[in-house]
C-alpha cells in the first residue's frame, strides 16, 4: 500500500522541477541571472523587456519562467505589484 501513496508524490515532484515547458535548464540559468541583474525584481514593463533581451525568451515564456518559480517559492507577489525573487541567486 505504501509504494501506491509514494508514486504520485515522486511524479508530482518531478514535473515541479523540470523548466517550463517550451524551455531548457540553460533558459532557467539565463533567467536567474536577468533577474538578478535586475535587483530581483520584476515590477515595470521595462523590467521585463530587459529579461526577455537578455535571454532571447518571448514574454510568454518570460510569464511561464515567473509562474514556474512562483510554483517553486522562488519569487513572491510584491503587495504594490510586481514579484521579488527569493530564490537562487537572489536568495537572501
């Protein structure tokens, strides 16, 4: 009955930590380090444009690599708008 209970747990945790789809690992590493450039933040439009020049992403994935690291609890909601990254280099 245990290995029943177990299985899901190892399939959930294995597609939390595979990149977004559309996306590579060298993606998630271009991102973390955009973000960082960035103070950790993505707050303003030009925030984002800056990730997607310095990693060749399109915003659709830029939003896919926001939601990806939400899901992780790499990046927080800023109460007056935008995300703060917590994770990775932007660990604190």
């Amino acid at each position: 009955m245990k290995r029943y209970l177990v299985l899901p747990l190892i399939l959930g945790l294995s597609g939390c930590l595979a990149a977004p789809q559309g996306t590579t690992v060298e993606d998630v590493a271009l991102f973390d380090a955009a973000v960082m450039s960035l103070g950790c933040r993505l707050v303003v439009e030009g925030d984002y444009l800056a990730t997607e020049l310095q990693t060749g992403l399109t915003r659709e994935q830029v939003v896919a690599m926001l939601n990806y690291k939400l899901t992780l609890k790499e990046a927080e909601k800023r109460a007056e708008g935008g995300y703060t990254f917590t994770g990775g280099a932007c660990a604190a």
